[in-house]
C-alpha cells in the first residue's frame, strides 16, 4: 500500500469507528477545524495525561497552569506577535485562490526552507511555477496568522484581542505570579496544555495543520550560563516521551533549524520530525527562547521579571527552554504508527495496535450470544467488574464474535473478554483474546 492510500486508509478509519470528525460536517464543513468522537476524545485525553503525569505530576520542578485563552493585547505587541507572526501569501491571479508560497514550492518538488520571500518569488518566476488551477501567481506578501476579535461591546482598536496563537504566552504573563507564590529554586518549568488557534493559508492533511489546535507547552527557567546543557537534557526528556508514545525511534528524526528558519524569539531550535505518511514533517520542537519573553514583559509592563536567588542579593531575568508538543501531530503519529493491516484465517484485517495504555478501549466484553439471559446476566457481571477496575471498558454485544473481535481491533482494543457456557456452567473462566496474536486464553473473573 503506498503511503497515500495509507493516510486515506487512516483518515476514513478515523471517521468511521468515531475518532475524529470533520468539524461542522453537517454544514459541509468549516476547513482547518475537527471534532473528536468518543474514541478520538478518549485517544487524546490518554495522550494529554500521559504528558501531565510525565511531565508535570511525576516531577518536582513544574508548576502547572491554565491561562485564559484571551489576553490583553500587549501580550501580543510584546511577543512580537502583532508585527512577525506570519506566512508568506500569494494569489492566483484569475480566481484570487490564495496560498502559501512555500507550500506552492514544496508541491512543484522545491525545498523553500532558508528562502526569504523574495527568493520565494524569483524562483517562481524563474520557473514559471503557476497555481494549482494553472494560472499566473501573484507575488507574494505576509499575512499574520492570529485570529482577530474584539473584546466587550465597542469594536474599536483598543477593544482588539486575539484568539492566542501559542499556550506559551499564558505561562510568561504567570511567570511573575508563580514565582511570588511558590518561590520555586531554579531550574524550575511551568507547564500548560489548551487550545491554540493560527488562521492558517492552507490547512491540510487532516489533523496536521489545522486552524484550532491543542499545544502542551513547557517554559523551564534556567540560569542563562547553562541553557546548552539544560536543552540536551530536554532533548533526552523528549526522546523518552517518544518511547512512551510507542513511536518507533527510526521514524522520528531531530532536525537543527537553521538561523534563518528559526522563529524570531529562538537562539536556537530543534524540530523533531515524524516520517508520516504524508512525508517527514514536524512533530514538536525544543527552542532556547533566553530571555527575549520576559524581557519583553518587563519593558511593557514596566514590572520586573528577576529573580532573586535566595539568600543572596544575585538577581537577573532567567532564560528560558521551550519544549513545545503539538497534540495533533502527536495523534497523527500514534494513529499512523498503530495503523496495520494483516491476514487472520485467510481474511484481511484492519488492527489498531495502540499501547495498551493510549488505547480508548481496554477490554471489551460480550456474552458469546446475546438470546441467551444466563450468558448476558453473567456478561454483565464480568463488566462491571473490569469497568469499575478500569474504566474504559465496553459492552459489545453487536453482531456475532467474529464480527466483534473485527470491531474492536479496527478500534484498537487490546483485550475481548467473552462470557460463554464454560463461565456458567463450568469453572467459571471466561476467555481473553489478545488483539495483537488473537490468541485466545481461559482466565478466571478475579483474574482479569
Ligand atoms: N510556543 C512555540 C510554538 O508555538 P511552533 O513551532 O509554532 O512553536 C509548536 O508550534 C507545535 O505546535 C508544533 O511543533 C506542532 O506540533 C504544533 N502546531 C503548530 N501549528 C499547528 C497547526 N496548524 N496544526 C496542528 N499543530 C500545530
């Protein structure tokens, strides 16, 4: 199967198992945004609570937070947000579709990574490079990403705001309040999962670019002396998240971003890369911010951001780590890395193999027929048993057991449990087939 009709394979799953869902399908849809079935949701919240409890909840230093979506505008002037928060646009000249002019090049086979956006041009100019429809393209010029909104019932410029474009900023502006509160010692990270939004040109292949998005963020405050050090060690942390994720550690690939390349705030950035099926594309990311955010804050809002190191008079504004996870690429890699087709008695089937910790559905459990009252009372029985032990547990009792063991690996359950007659009539074990072999075992209920 080439990669393509891996991604279509993948993205049609997705839809019809409830994992994901074009966003306002019932409208025809609005581009760039996805709605999450009960799989979907319960794939992410295991995603997003596995970061927490790595991340957060099993380390001393982190402090968590949950910012406010809105915020003043000068958080937006002092991040340099307003002004470099851009892409480059052009326009086709006859339908007025317009694009974004790197990917225009990446689609006629050129790397636009390092280009200015005048060398952008040149070359499609050298090249006669047109719009997908054919047609001559504009030249182009910058469009900034942020979602534009205002704030209360008078529209005029001092009601502007913006629907943030990364969680970071909401961990800058608490910078001052953490530190006054718990005094943390330095290094010391705060740490924030939510929402993000970027107006991009041309959201594309599913999930990957879209226009409302979830980030989990970390700000790690460093003494400046020691940021290379403190950056390889995020680069270790990140690794082992990987590992984590069951991501196969060939495919992901760290890719030191040129200066010209790099966002305006970093001295330094790496890009994990994922080979997913649309290609090597960006996972997540680790730049050395320094100080250049608090900075910033500082001369805005004219209050200081230095640290005081305790018990001494040594006071300087730290520098800062950014490790920056984009749940939705993560998704795309967890759901492209389960995503396997293989034969079972001669007939092809489609199997999710999640970790067993990132699956939606642990167990499932069946009575082996469903007209027969003493199988689905003792069915019943086993299931709110594993329920109450694990929680994501489903009742299926859909169809006959051939048809429900195709069910559930299409949905990546690891374990089926079926209550048949030996359960009631024998020794009281059930059977428990593994998703991965389809080797089926006897256990007993107090086993499971
Ligand atoms: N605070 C730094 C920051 O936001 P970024 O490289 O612009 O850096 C970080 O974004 C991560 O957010 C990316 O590595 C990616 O995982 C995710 N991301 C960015 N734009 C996205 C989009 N349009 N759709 C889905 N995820 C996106």
């Amino acid at each position: 199967m080439n990669e393509e009709t891996r991604m279509d394979q993948i993205v049609s799953l997705a839809k019809r198992r409830g994992f994901i869902f074009q966003g306002s399908d019932v409208y025809g849809g609005l581009s760039g945004t996805w709605d999450y079935g009960p799989l979907g949701v319960a794939l992410k919240r295991n995603i997003m609570n596995l970061w927490w409890q790595m991340f957060v909840d099993g380390r001393d230093d982190m402090y968590g937070v949950d910012s406010a979506i809105l915020m003043n505008q000068k958080v937006w002037q002092a991040s340099g947000h307003v002004d470099t928060f851009v892409d480059p646009l052009c326009e086709d000249t006859v339908n007025k579709r317009r694009y974004r002019t790197d990917h225009i090049l990446k689609d006629n086979g050129i790397d636009p990574d390092g280009m200015t956006m005048e060398q952008m041009d040149a070359v499609i100019a050298e090249k006669g490079i047109t719009s997908p429809d054919g047609n001559p393209l504009s030249p182009s010029r910058t469009f900034n990403m942020m979602f534009r909104t205002h704030v209360g019932p008078i529209a005029d410029d001092s009601s502007v705001s913006y629907l943030r474009p990364e969680t970071a900023q909401g961990i800058f502006t608490n910078y001052r309040n953490i530190v006054d509160s718990f005094y943390p010692d330095l290094p010391f990270g705060i740490a924030q999962q939510g929402k993000a939004f970027r107006n991009e040109i041309s959201p594309r292949d599913f999930v990957f670019r879209s226009r409302e998005f979830e980030q989990m963020e970390i700000e790690y405050f460093i003494r400046p002396d020691n940021w290379e050090a403190e950056f390889d060690k995020w680069v270790g942390l990140c690794r082992e998240w990987f590992r984590a994720l069951g991501l196969p550690e060939s495919s992901v690939h760290e890719f030191e971003v040129p200066e010209e390349d790099r966002a305006h705030y970093s001295k330094r950035t790496i890009d994990f890369e994922f080979d997913y099926p649309i290609g090597r594309e960006e996972l997540m990311g680790i730049a050395y911010r320094t100080d250049f955010d608090l900075n910033n804050i500082q001369e805005h809002s004219g209050r200081s951001m230095e640290y005081i190191v305790k018990g001494t008079n040594e006071r300087f504004v730290p520098h800062v780590i950014e490790p920056s996870f984009g749940v939705e690429r993560v998704i795309m890699a967890v759901l492209s890395t389960a995503y396997t087709e293989d034969e079972v008695n001669s007939e092809k089937r489609i199997v999710m193999k999640f970790p067993e910790h990132l699956a939606p559905v642990r167990f499932a459990v069946s009575p082996l027929l469903k007209n027969k009252p003493e199988l689905v009372e003792k069915a019943r029985e086993v299931y709110a048993h594993v329920k109450q032990k694990y929680g994501a547990v489903m009742w299926d009792d859909n169809g006959n057991i051939g048809r429900r063991y195709r069910r559930q690996d299409e949905i990546g359950t690891p374990y089926c449990i079926v209550v048949d007659f030996e359960t009631i009539e024998g020794d009281g074990t059930v059977t428990i087939r593994d998703r991965d072999t389809t080797e089926q075992r006897r256990v007993t209920i107090e086993e499971l």
